[in-house]
C-alpha cells in the first residue's frame, strides 16, 4: 500500500527521499488527510487493523510535551530503561506492543528530532489530530517514511 501511495507524489530529482513542494503533492495530501478521516470516522473498526509493518517516521513537531494532556499515551519518565522510548499509547498490537511509540532520534545531532511509529490506521489520525496544524507536515514526513 505505501508503495501505491507514495507513487502518486512527485519526489525531488535531487534527493529522492524528500517531496517536491508543488501544488499536486498539496493536494495529494488533503486527499490522503480527507480519506484518512472518512475512513477512522465512518470504519472504526477497519481503521484499528495492524498493518504488517509499522510505519516509521521522523518528526520535529510530535514532541513527548504533545502528549501532556492525552489519556491514550503515556510519557515514559526513565526512557532509558524502555530502549529510548519516550512516549507510547496505551492500546496495544496483538503481539502485545504499543500501537504507537515515539523515541530521540539517535542518528541526529539535533536533540528536538523524533522517530515516530505506528502501524493502524486509527493510531495515524489520532496523532495528526494532536499534531494540530503541522497534519499536513506530518503526513507528508509518514508518506516519505513508507518509501
């Protein structure tokens, strides 16, 4: 599925891991947001199945202070005795992992850099909900993270 989604955005000739800004891939992203939503809002049960793989991503808008005021995650206060994890959701994978787990991103030397993964659809709106008026940045971070 991420293969048939991210073939659909025009990608940077320069480097192929970062969108070209244009108003196409814009407006590929609304879509991808409107579907995303009718699907979570009108399939709540289809939006909770697991997809074979999580979904990865980098993100500098989705911080562990994102999460202050949400029940469905919990802030790990000592990440270091949770393999660097510093947040993850309450709901759980079959296999007994959470759903969605934010850890630092150690390949950068920027402390503000995050690795986010999840892998229902539901976890996906849940957080481009709390990501407020960066979804559009966010989702654009997930698409290139399914390459």
């Amino acid at each position: 599925m991420g293969n048939v989604i991210s073939c659909q955005f025009k990608w940077s000739q320069e480097n192929k891991s970062e969108l070209v800004k244009c108003v196409e891939n814009y407006d590929l992203l609304q879509n991808l947001l409107s579907v995303l939503e009718n699907i979570c809002n009108n399939y709540p049960e289809e939006s909770k199945t697991e997809f074979k793989k999580m979904i990865k991503w980098k993100t500098i808008h989705i911080t562990p202070n994102t999460f202050v005021n949400s029940s469905n995650y919990i802030i790990n206060k000592d990440s270091t005795k949770n393999n660097n994890v510093l947040v993850y959701s309450t709901k759980l994978q079959k296999n007994g992992s959470p759903l969605f787990t934010l850890e630092n991103d150690s390949s950068s030397s920027d402390e503000a850099t995050y690795i986010a993964r999840t892998c229902t659809l539901e976890q996906i709106n849940a957080i481009l909900k709390l990501a407020d008026d960066k979804k559009l940045i966010e989702l654009q971070n997930m698409v290139k993270g399914i390459l």
